[in-house]
C-alpha cells in the first residue's frame, strides 16, 4: 500500500526525457532556496542596522564630546631615543597614539607637546602611522627641538614627574607644564629622568601612588598612564578616583594578598608598566 505522507512526485511531462526532467525540478528547488535565503539575508541586515542604530543612540560620539581645557600642559620628553632597543621604541610610539586619543575622549583636554621628536620614534611614526601629520594640534603636537628650548624662562612653572624623588605632587595647577619622560626602559636606567631634570634646575615630583592605593611592585609607571592621569585629573579631582581608574589591575595590592612574586612579573613582563 501507498505511504500517504509520501510526497508525489509530479509527473515527467509528456516528450521530456526523465533527466531533463530531474535537472529541471533541481533548478526549481535551486530558484526557490534563493529567494529564501536573500528573503533571510536582507532580515538578518536589517536587524543589525537595527541593533548599530540602538547602540549608537547610547554611545557618547567620540569626536563629538564637547571638551573643556583643563588649563595646564604636558610635555612628552622623548629625548630618549639612544636609549632604547627598537620594540622599546615601537612600544613608545604607540603609548603616544594612546596618549593622543586619550586627550581626544576625556571631558578634558591639555595642551601636549612631544619634544626631540626625530630620529627613529620619527621615522616609524612617518613610515607606520603618516596620519599623525592629521593629528589635531589641539590634542597633540611634536617638535624637534629640545625640552631645554621650550622651557620658560620662569622654571617655577614647570616640574618634572619622576618616581624617583620624596617630592609629593599634590595639585595640579592651572599654567603649570608637567614634564613626563617619554622612554620605555624596563627599569635600566634609574634616576635617568631626575639626573636631567637636575642638571636643567627644573623641580621634581612624584605621583603620591602609596598615599592614596596599595600598588606592588615598583611605583614606575609608563608614559602613556602618567599622562592619562594627568589629563584625568581635572575630571575626577581625587587622585585615588585616578589612580584607581588608570593604573593596571595587577598592579594593584589586593588586601589580604601583601607583595607576592609579582614584582618579578613586573620587572620582567609589563611591557605597559615601562
Ligand atoms: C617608564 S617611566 C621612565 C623611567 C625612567 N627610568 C626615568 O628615569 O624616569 C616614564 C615616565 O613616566 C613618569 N613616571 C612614571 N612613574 C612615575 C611616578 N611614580 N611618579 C611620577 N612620574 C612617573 C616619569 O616622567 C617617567 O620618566
């Protein structure tokens, strides 16, 4: 007996070959898979439009966000060039991308000003990222010249951070220059910043990390951190609320742990830290 649930084939028309006939029916089921898939394509496009459309209405646009000035400047020092083994340079180059796009999303913005921008920091900036000649002044500009020839004649108004002094720096004031050391050394060349900053009569001062968080390892932090603090200063005000929003997670003491073997982590692997 004749299953009924058996679908029934149509029948081969009359003077058309049986594989004629498959071929055709093959090409009908082909013609009407299409129509279906496009059908789901354009429903799969539209819910992701959809979804962008949703996203984007809660999203602060980036370029958009209207910045204030936080009234004081940073000089990067990248007089350090020499120093640095070439992924050392490659890691610096792009702590100045990050610390260019951090002084373009913040509520705040300060004027930063990379000073002995040249030789091999310059040449893979024009080889590998030749947009930074687009960059706003507004958010980051370079010079050639040395810190030495930009500095004001008044040296009261500027200070140079280093962790490597007793000097705490309390408050960040308006028309003051902060100096960061632009190099990425691994901790290999100690008081190398605070040696400079002493021969040029420029003061230092230190970030007050241990008076507001519990950190392990060493208190240098890299370049890139130490101007987002900077510029972040202005928003939050409390250096904590700083501190805690820019210095790495494991870099941070959790407390019931004390200092643990991660302070050779961090001499050997934070790649970020310095
Ligand atoms: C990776 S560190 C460079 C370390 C380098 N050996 C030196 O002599 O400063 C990069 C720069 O970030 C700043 N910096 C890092 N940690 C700091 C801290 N705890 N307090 C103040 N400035 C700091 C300094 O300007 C420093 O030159």
């Amino acid at each position: 007996m004749e299953k009924s649930y058996q679908r029934q084939k149509p029948a081969i028309p009359e003077g058309m070959s049986k594989s004629a006939w498959k071929k055709e029916q093959k090409r009908l089921r082909w013609e009407e898979n299409r129509e279906k898939m496009r059908e789901k394509r354009r429903e799969k496009r539209k819910a992701l439009k959809e979804t962008r459309k949703l996203k984007n209405a809660h999203q602060p646009k980036r370029d958009k966000i209207e910045q204030q000035e936080a009234g004081y400047s940073v000089i990067v020092d990248c007089d350090f060039d020499s120093l640095m083994l070439e992924k050392e340079i490659v890691s610096m180059s792009n702590q100045l991308v990050t610390s260019y796009a951090d002084n373009k999303k913040y509520p705040y913005r300060v004027d930063i000003l990379v000073t002995s921008f040249g030789n091999r920091m310059k040449e893979r900036f024009d080889r590998v990222l030749p947009h930074y000649q687009n960059w706003k002044p507004e958010h980051m500009k370079f010079t050639e010249k040395a810190l030495e020839s930009v500095l004001p004649e008044d040296l009261s108004k500027v200070v140079y951070l280093t962790a490597d002094t007793d000097e705490k720096l309390e408050t960040l004031e308006p028309g003051m220059t902060y100096i960061v050391g632009g190099i990425v050394d691994k901790g290999r060349h100690k008081l190398l910043c605070k040696n400079k900053a002493d021969k040029l009569g420029i003061p230092t001062k230190r970030l007050p990390i241990d008076e507001y968080i519990k950190v392990s390892g060493r208190r240098v932090l890299a370049t890139s951190h130490v101007v987002e603090m900077l510029i972040r200063k202005r928003e939050f005000n409390s250096w904590k609320d700083v501190f805690e929003a820019v210095i790495p997670m494991r870099k941070v003491k959790k407390p019931s742990c004390g200092v643990t073997g991660d302070e050779k982590e961090e001499e050997e692997s934070s790649n970020d830290c310095n």
